[in-house]
C-alpha cells in the first residue's frame, strides 16, 4: 500500500504526457497537412496563372498543336514542376508538357472542368485526365484568350497529390520521432520527480507510526520549502506540543501522586495508631485534628484539580464577550480576606482609581484570580508590612498589581513559579497548607482570557501584574 501512491502518481503523470504528446502531435499533424495542401495549390495555382499568361501571349504568334507551342509548353512545365496542359476551345488537349507522344493529346478535357470555368472563370480541385490519374492528380484550369479578350481555349496545370501525402508523412515521421525522444526523456524524468515527491511522504507516514507507538521525540526532516515542508513544520510543532503535553501529563500524574501520598500516609498512620492503640486515648483529639487537617487539604487540592479542568473547558470568546466592573472585584476580594490579613498583622494599600474600570472576562474567574495573589502575598509577606494593590488603565488595558516584601523568590525559580505543583522551598517551609495550584490556576485563567501575567522579586519586594481587556461602552451596557 505504500507505494499505491507513488504507482499512481507515476501513472498519472505518464498518462497526462501521452495524451499531450498525442494531442500536440494530431493537431500539428492536420494543421501540417492543412498548411502543406495549401501551399501546394497556392504555388500550382500561381503556375496556372503564369502559363497561363504566357500562353495566351504566344497564341497570336503559334497556332494551337504547332511544334513551337509545343515546345513552350514543355519548357512551361518544366520551369514549374507541374504537368502543363492546352486545350482549344471544344475543349480538346492540342498540347502538353509531357511532350509530343503523350497520351492526353487529343484527349478532351473533362466536362465538369470546362463547365466550371465557363461559369466561374476557374477550376480547382481533384480531378483525372487519364483513367491511370484517378484521384492522384490536383488540376487548376483557366481559360485562354487573345489579346481581344476573346476565349481561345482552355489551360490546366495537374499536380501528383500523391507527393503532397509522402510530404506530409514525413513531416509526420518527424513528429513521431520527437514525440518518442520526448516520452524517453519525460518518463525517466517524471520517475525521478514521483520518487522525490512521494519519499518525503513516506518519512512523514513513518514518523507518524513511530510518534503512534509512543516515541515522542520522532521528527520530520524534509529540506524543502514548499507545501510539503510547510507540512513537516507543522507536524514538528504539533509534536513538540504532544510531546510537551504528554510530558506534562506525565509530572501531572506523579506530582498528584506524591500530593495525595503525603496527607493519605499521615491520615492511615493516625487512624490505624488509634484504632489499634499506638496512640494513647488521652491523645486521640491531637491525631484527629492532624487528620481533620489532613482531609481538608485533600479537599483543597481535588477542588483546585476541578477548578483546573472546568477552566480548560470554557469558551475564551464566551468568556471575553462579559463585562464586570474590575475595581469592585478589588473591594470584594479585599474584604473576603480582611481577617487573614488582620492575623498576620498586615496592612494593605489600596491605590485604586475612583471611576470603576469595567473589563472584559469571567468575573468569578478574575475572582479567583485576584483572591489567589492577594492570598499568596498574605502568606509570604513579613508580618507588620505593607500589601500594595493597585489599578489603572492605559489604552484600552487595565493593568492589576499585587505587591508585597518578603523573602526574596531565587531568579531561578521565576520562569518556573507559575508551573503546576511547583513550590520553592522556601513556599514548603512556610506554607504547609497549600497544594501548589492557586498560581497555575491564575496563569490558567489570564491563559484562557488571552491576558498575561509577570512576577519580578528584587531585595524582598515581590509583585505580581496582570492585564485585561476594557470593556467599551458599547459592551458594558449590552452587559444591562
């Protein structure tokens, strides 16, 4: 099946060239044919005229039949190549070209010939002298006059048509030949170009089996920059994103492994020391309250794996076709979190401005969103300092920040801090709670709203800045 392709292909451009060679060939044969006759009765019809002329010139100086027209006439036929024939005026041969022996003489013209050109003043066309002529003989009659105008006979000049046919197979002959040199030369060359065309599908079609079977790292290596290597590219691209997928997949599953690990190994320890009485009685309560804990972290991280996957399956139009007022967002998020922030002796500055900023997006998604960086600059700022939180608009974007100081995040670990599961240490050792979620659900989110985020960390101060889209009047009061 493999090479189906190539033998039609193949086939295909063969058939194409036959049928032009064949096409090309019986259209330049007939117009070769057509343009040969016509020529030929051109230059037999100019003969006709010059003799004509000629004879009707000499026919005041030599009677009909003498030896002297005679002679005329031969030199006549000889000068044209064509047989020269004079009648009198009933139409009877007194001379001819072909000397004084030859047959036609006192042969009579044929009556279809003497009636054309009694009527039409010419006669052109197949027509037989002789009963040995019949159908080989091209005849172009006139008339013969005096100098007074007065018809004196008759005059026809006969061609061997049978030589136009050998011309013209010759000139066919040569046709044939280059038609043959042009298959021998094109066949080849149409191999070679099939085979070139239907090699890199090949290497295409086993990639792709390779990729099927698991190896990810296959790749498309065609050097063309034509469709075909536009294709290649974006079977590579595709790869690289499957093969990233499936990579990420990969940590996904081992990163939710070690998650659920940890709290399910703590939770069976504790309940089975209690069951079998490791665990004294009198601190029972002390190991329920680790395994309470322990649930609820369980609970966070499959409801953050859930908010994960819901996000994947809206709609990023629908989703950017709302509008919400952004700044209320801001103030609702605030006072959701007062007490966290309260707790940890913090205080936060608002620079918001005093118009709302209405934006486009899921407003229980920028929610989160928010929620999220307000709740991780609660967690890592230094106790007794300042969390800053501003918005503003410039063109038609609205730029959030949540800043905060605290311990600096190592530059290393930047490019990595929105990544699923990721956390520094210095995350671990702080924040013993968290499921290493909240901040890929934020990427995920802006990801979904085509928004972006970035995070620079420089001597403590620690900020996160996002954008959205604002929304037009037009759209906030379709939102009404």
């Amino acid at each position: 099946m493999k090479s189906s392709l190539f033998v039609k292909n193949l086939f295909m451009t063969v058939s194409l060239l036959l049928l032009c060679v064949v096409l090309v060939g019986g259209v330049s044969s007939v117009w070769t044919y057509r343009y040969i006759s016509r020529t030929e009765r051109d230059k037999v019809a100019a003969a006709a005229e010059t003799a004509a002329h000629t004879v009707s010139a000499l026919s005041g100086e030599y009677e009909a039949g003498s030896m002297e027209m005679q002679m005329n006439v031969s030199m006549l036929g000889k000068a044209s190549g064509y047989r020269v024939l004079v009648a009198d005026s009933s139409g009877t041969v007194t001379s001819c070209s072909d000397g004084l022996t030859c047959m036609h003489i006192g042969m009579p013209l044929p009556g279809e010939m003497i009636s054309a050109v009694d009527v039409s003043g010419s006669f052109r066309g197949p027509s037989a002298l002789s009963p040995e002529e019949q159908g080989h003989r091209y005849v172009y009659a006139l008339p013969l006059t005096d100098s007074t105008g007065t018809g004196i006979g008759y005059l026809a000049v006969s061609a061997d048509s049978s030589k136009l046919t050998e011309t013209w197979r010759e000139s066919a002959g040569r046709l044939v030949m280059v038609a043959i040199v042009v298959m021998i030369i094109a066949v080849p060359v149409s191999l070679f170009m099939t085979m070139r065309t239907t090699k890199p599908i090949r290497e295409m079609t086993d990639t792709v089996d390779r990729f099927a079977r698991g190896d990810y790292s296959a790749r498309v290596d065609i050097p063309f920059d034509d469709e075909l290597g536009q294709l290649a590219d974006s079977f590579n691209l595709m790869a690289d994103t499957l093969e990233r997928q499936e990579k990420q997949r990969s940590e996904f599953i081992a990163n939710v492994s070690h998650e659920l690990k940890t709290p399910m190994t703590t939770i069976s320890g504790f309940a089975d020391g209690i069951l079998d009485g490791t665990i004294p009685r009198e601190k029972a309560d002390e190991y329920l309250a680790v395994i309470s804990s322990e649930t609820h972290r369980l609970s966070r991280l499959v409801r953050s794996m859930l908010d994960v996957s819901s996000l994947s399956a809206k709609d990023p139009e629908i989703i950017r076709s709302q509008s919400f007022d952004l700044t209320d967002v801001i103030c609702q998020t605030l006072l959701s979190l007062e007490k966290r922030i309260l707790e940890r002796d913090l205080d936060v500055d608002a620079d918001l401005p005093e118009e709302p900023i209405h934006a486009l997006g899921d407003r229980d998604a920028i929610t989160q969103v928010v929620y999220n960086l307000l709740d991780n600059a609660a967690k890592f700022a230094d106790p007794g300092t300042v969390i800053r939180i501003s918005l503003w608009k410039r063109n038609d974007r609205a730029y959030v920040s949540v800043a905060d100081r605290g311990p600096t995040i190592p530059e290393e670990e930047l490019p990595l801090i929105f990544d699923r599961f990721h956390k520094s240490d210095k995350s671990r050792s702080m924040d013993k709670t968290g499921v290493g979620l909240g901040l890929y659900l934020v990427k995920t989110i802006l990801d979904n709203h085509h928004e972006d985020i970035a995070v620079t960390s420089v001597d403590g101060l620690t900020t996160f800045t996002f954008t959205l889209t604002v929304a037009s009047q037009k759209q906030i009061q379709g939102r009404g």
